[in-house]
C-alpha cells in the first residue's frame, strides 16, 4: 500500500501521533432527540491510573441506533467555562505539559471549567481543570476564558453529531484558488482568467457536475426555502449569508498555518479528488463560496457537493437476529433450486439483511444457503453471519469489542458475549494481500488508543497522491490503521480501501460513540493506551 503523510499542518498532537493516515507505516436513523442533558462526572480511572470517561456516567451522544441526544458537562462548584483557540488545544492529565496527554478540544470548542487556575508551570495565564477531567493551559495561542473573543465567535458551528456527517462536505471536481477570504467579482475574475465562461458552463451542466445539483447540501442549517437558485444569484450579482467574519475582512486567526503569503488573496490550490469539510457557505457577488473548517473560502461551482451513504447497519436482536445474511451484491437473487436445477426467484434489495435457516447446500460448486422463507442465497452475493463459535476472553471479561472479517466484509459489535450490531465494511482493496506489500488491511487484535471526531488523511505517493480533510468517526486501532467514515463512496461490502476499514459515514458514527475509549462531549479527540475496545481483524 502506498506510504502515507501527516497534514501539512504540523502541531503538538499531530507530532505526538494524533493524525494518521491508513498505512502500515504511519507513527503517529431514527427521529433525533433534541434534549440537552448538563451533568457533572465522578472521575474513574484505568489500570494505568489515567482518568476514563465511562459509558455508565452518561447515555451515549449517539446510540447503536442512530438516535442522538446533545451533552454537556459541568463541573461541581463552578460555573467557569473555557473555549479552544488553537486547531488542537492539548488536554492533559495533570497542570503539566510532561503529563499523559488525554486528547485535545478544537478551535472553538466550549467546556466546563474549574473557576481558578490550578497550577501555573510553564503557563503564566494558569492551568485549568476542565470537565470530566484534565488540564488545559490558557495562553493567546491555545485557549481563552473570553468566550466572545472572535476567533470562538467565528468558530460556532461545532461538529454536528446528530448527522451522520459532521460538516459540509464537497469532493474537488475542477481544480482552482483557495482563497484566504471571500473574494469580489473583481478579485476572482483577476485570479480565475476563465470565470464568466466557466461558471457559464457550470449553470448549463446538468448531473453531479453542474449547479442544481444537490444545492440543499450547501444549505445546510438554512432555510433552502429562502435561497434563489444559483442561476439567479449569478445573474443577480447578490450577496447572501455573508458572516461576520468574512464581512470584508479576511477571518481571525491563522487555523491554516499560513506563512508569508498568510495576506494574499490566494493562499493555494485545489488538487482534484481532494476533499473538504464546511462550516458554511456565503455568496458574494452571486458567486457560493464554502467557508471550511479552517476559515478559508473554496468557490462551490469547482466542488461537487457530497451527502454520503445513507446506509447503515442492523441493531441484533432487534432489527435481526442470527443467523442472517448481508447482501453484498447490487444485483443478487433469491433462488429456487429443484432437482437440481436453480432458477431466479426474486431480487434482493443490495446490503440489505435476509434471515436465515440452519440448512445449506452446494450448486455449481457455489456454496448458498436457505433462507427463512425457503429461497436460496449464493455465498458470492451475501455474507453469513452467525455468532462467534469461540467466545475470546475479552467478551467473556464484559468487554465491547468489535470483529471484523476481511472475506466476508462484514463487522459484527460485541457487548461481552452479546452481539448487538451487524454491518458491511470496506477493508484494503488488495484482500488478503500482504500489509506490508500491498493496500490490505492488517490482520491480528488490537485496541482502539485514539479517537478524532474528525481527521485529514493524505498520501504523497506518485500515482496515489490524494487529501481528505476532516474524515469523520476516526478509531485508530495499530498506527495508521483505522476504522472511520467514508464520504467519497458508496461501496461498503466491497474492498475498497488503502488499508483502512471504511464504514458508511452513520455506521461509523454509531461505533465511534459506542466503543471505548469514550470521547467526552465536547472534546473532539480522546486517547487511551491498551485499554480501549478490542478490534479482532481476520481472513
């Protein structure tokens, strides 16, 4: 499989191993409930003493269901609170930076915090505790208690975890500037030669490609109802849900680690296939910008807007119980076999779960097996599950692990000895390939030791070269092994991967707030060594 990089953005925690990419080499639903629940956290902690967020303390942000619910916390005695100024403000165990680091809280982020600094060694401003437990320090550069400080303001829009995806999402489609702000009509045509004739096109396109698209995806938390069509904003020349921030100026902050060209109007380049998440969009002189997650501005006309899968899989005993099959093929059937002979019987919805019966049977050297209402499924179309014949220790200690099998592309979760969710995944596209040699998966048990509501993933490999910004669900589990969303497709059940394990983006956020280490509310990463969830890959 190809060698990967880290973001190009290097800081503390990306050093410390906090963002990886899937390499072997790599060091580093339902109705959604709208309550908010503010609680305080007894503080456990590990066998190696650090502190745990426990899955008993709270109810899930997110269930196996699909079902979410918002959670903050508090802290006894204190109404104090605390916001994140840097793209990752580290969290440590103790007020100390040569303590065990517990995670980190991005640009933005809100927490609960102790309503006197703790300790001041090596931060003048002061350590504070903050909720459920650790340490931050504030500094200019890394955290404030002023909560209007414009840079927290610019950076409201957290991580919505009520959707399977967390942000705005778009794939590059025709690659362009990035800009530092929101350019005029002007600006743009000056650094774009091509723009009235090109964004003529893009109006005409019909498809994927072309501006009616999916345009609701570029109004997410708006009204769609009130938004003209890109045709008429074009023509128009309008301005529309221009931020604050972006209010002819260029955004607080430096979140993408500019350097001397940190005051050009053109700080980049978009590369095609490279992904990007928002937190909003803005027209400015008819022309839809997205703003990303690191303040800058990407012209919408040159990103095809994503929604990812809407697949997911299947709570057990509720939705299904064993044994079952997952539908892997997109044109799979049902048959009848009589005397020998196999005929077509009806088709099969593709991923969906077919209940089984404990009879199986050979034809044309193909195994198939019956299914509760006397049909036939070919073992090339589906995947048997049945539950673990072996129980390992793990499960039997109470533990939540999650099996993972490579032939059948197929992950089954564990709560102890009992299943609770089934679905298909997409492991290394080369199978059962050599790790080292080749884009397979890695093979052997694990524990999952960090956790990233989001994450960029790269390579620089000649013919392999790609970007994805902000992935979201990351589990990593053996360095830059991990399992996470993926936006960019649509084919789980299949291998697809560069050695990864790809979930839909909603089965990816169902697992993350499942498995342990539990991330806190708010934190937007949490890491835990040797006693998170066990990950068991195998042929």
């Amino acid at each position: 499989m190809p060698s990967m990089r880290l973001p190009h953005v290097f800081t503390l925690l990306t050093l410390l191993g906090s963002l990886a990419a899937c390499d072997r080499g790599s060091k580093t639903g339902q109705t959604l409930a709208s309550n908010s629940a503010t609680t305080s956290q007894p503080e456990s902690v590990d066998s190696l003493g650090n502190p745990v967020f426990l899955q008993r303390d709270t109810p899930p942000e997110v269930s196996l269901s699909g079902a979410s619910s918002a959670q903050h916390l508090s802290l006894p005695g204190s109404s104090n609170r605390l916001a994140a100024l840097a793209w990752e403000t580290p969290i440590y165990k103790l007020p100390d930076k040569d303590s065990v680091l517990l995670g980190y809280l991005r640009v933005g982020a809100i927490v609960a915090a102790s309503a006197k600094p703790v300790g001041y060694k090596d931060c003048p401003a002061g350590w504070y505790q903050i909720a459920p437990f650790g340490h931050v320090c504030i500094a200019p550069s890394n955290a404030t208690l002023d909560l209007q400080h414009e840079l927290v303001r610019a950076t409201a829009q957290r991580p919505d975890v009520t959707n399977p995806l967390p942000y705005i999402y778009g794939i590059v489609r025709k690659p362009g500037p990035i800009y530092s702000k929101l350019p005029s009509l002007q600006e743009a045509s000056s650094a774009e030669s091509d723009l009235g004739s090109r964004m003529a096109e893009w109006l005409e396109l019909s498809g994927p490609n072309g501006a009616s698209f999916r345009t609701d995806l570029w109004l997410r938390w708006k009204d769609p109802t009130q938004v003209p069509t890109p045709q008429s904003l074009w023509e128009s020349k309008a301005n529309l849900h221009i931020p604050w921030f972006l209010d002819g100026r260029s955004p607080p902050g430096n979140l993408a680690n500019l350097g001397k060209n940190k005051n050009d109007l053109v700080v980049g380049q978009m590369r095609k296939h490279q992904g990007f998440a928002f937190i909003d969009t803005a027209v400015r002189d008819g022309r839809r910008y997205g703003i990303t997650t690191r303040l800058l501005s990407i012209p919408v006309d040159r990103v095809r807007p994503i929604a990812g899968s809407s697949f997911h899989g299947f709570e057990i005993p509720s939705d299904i119980d064993f044994p079952f099959a997952l539908v892997r093929a997109r044109n799979a059937f049902a048959y009848r076999i009589d005397n020998g002979k196999r005929t077509k019987a009806n088709p099969l919805a593709h991923r969906s779960a077919i209940a089984l019966v404990d009879k199986k049977t050979f034809h044309g050297g193909v195994l198939h097996y019956q299914t509760a209402d006397g049909f036939w499924v070919s073992d090339r179309e589906v995947s048997r599950l049945d539950p673990a014949r072996r129980m390992p220790a793990w499960g039997k200690n109470g533990e939540r692990w999650i099996d993972i099998n490579i032939t059948k592309q197929t992950l089954v979760a564990y709560d102890g000895t009992k299943p609770v969710f089934a679905t298909l995944v997409s492991t290394g596209e080369a199978g059962l390939g050599d790790p080292e040699k080749s884009k397979s998966t890695k093979r052997g048990i694990f524990r999952i030791d960090r956790k990233h509501l989001t994450a960029t993933m790269s390579s620089s490999e000649v013919g392999e070269e790609f970007e994805l910004n902000d992935i979201p669900f990351v589990q990593y589990f053996e360095g830059g092994y991990a399992l996470h969303a993926a936006y960019w497709h649509d084919d789980f059940g299949v291998p697809k991967s560069h050695g990864c394990i790809n979930l839909s983006p909603d089965d990816a956020r169902r697992l993350f707030f499942w498995t342990e280490p539990r991330i806190p509310p708010d934190w937007h990463s949490v890491q835990r060594s040797l006693t998170g969830s066990v990950v068991f890959v195998h042929p």
